[in-house]
C-alpha cells in the first residue's frame, strides 16, 4: 500500500493524518508560515518524536521550508529539492 495522507493547512496550524499500514492513523501536528513565495512547516517536538516519524516525513530538524509553485482555492503545488508535490482540495 502506498502512503495516504491527509494534509490541513488552517490558520497557521499545519496536520497530517497518516494511515498506517495495519489500518489505524497517526497524526502529526505543527505550525506553518506563508511568505511570498514560500511555506515553512515546523512540526511539534512530539511530533518528530512519534515512532511513525521517519516513515512519514524525516526531515532534519522537524522542519522543511518549500517553494509554492502555485496557490489556489483548489490546489497548492509545493516544491523541494527538484521534488514538486501537488495537493488538492477535497
């Protein structure tokens, strides 16, 4: 099974719900900030403590800033390092 992840972006405050692979989902918490063309998302210390961490995400230092390649009321396209990521209102 592929990862499938929920991602919410509101109001400053950044979730990721992950489903595992026996069927639960864990939950990662943190804060983002929006600056012209670019995201920082910080995760919580307890967040890049949970076991389920590297699977998920592993970046250093619970961080990750991206370049936004696009923002819409539909869409959010994000890139890092060459990798464009692309996420879609549901």
């Amino acid at each position: 099974m592929d990862s499938v992840i929920l991602l919410i972006f509101k109001k400053e405050v950044f979730s990721a719900i992950c489903l595992l692979k026996d069927g639960g989902a864990t939950t990662f918490f943190g804060n983002y900030s929006l600056k012209g063309a670019e995201i920082s998302i910080i995760l919580l210390p307890e967040s890049v403590n949970d076991k389920n961490y590297d699977t998920y995400f592993g970046w250093p230092e619970g961080k990750r800033i991206f370049k936004v390649e696009d923002l819409s009321y539909s869409s959010l396209r994000l890139e890092y390092e060459g990798t464009k990521s692309v996420f879609r209102k549901f």
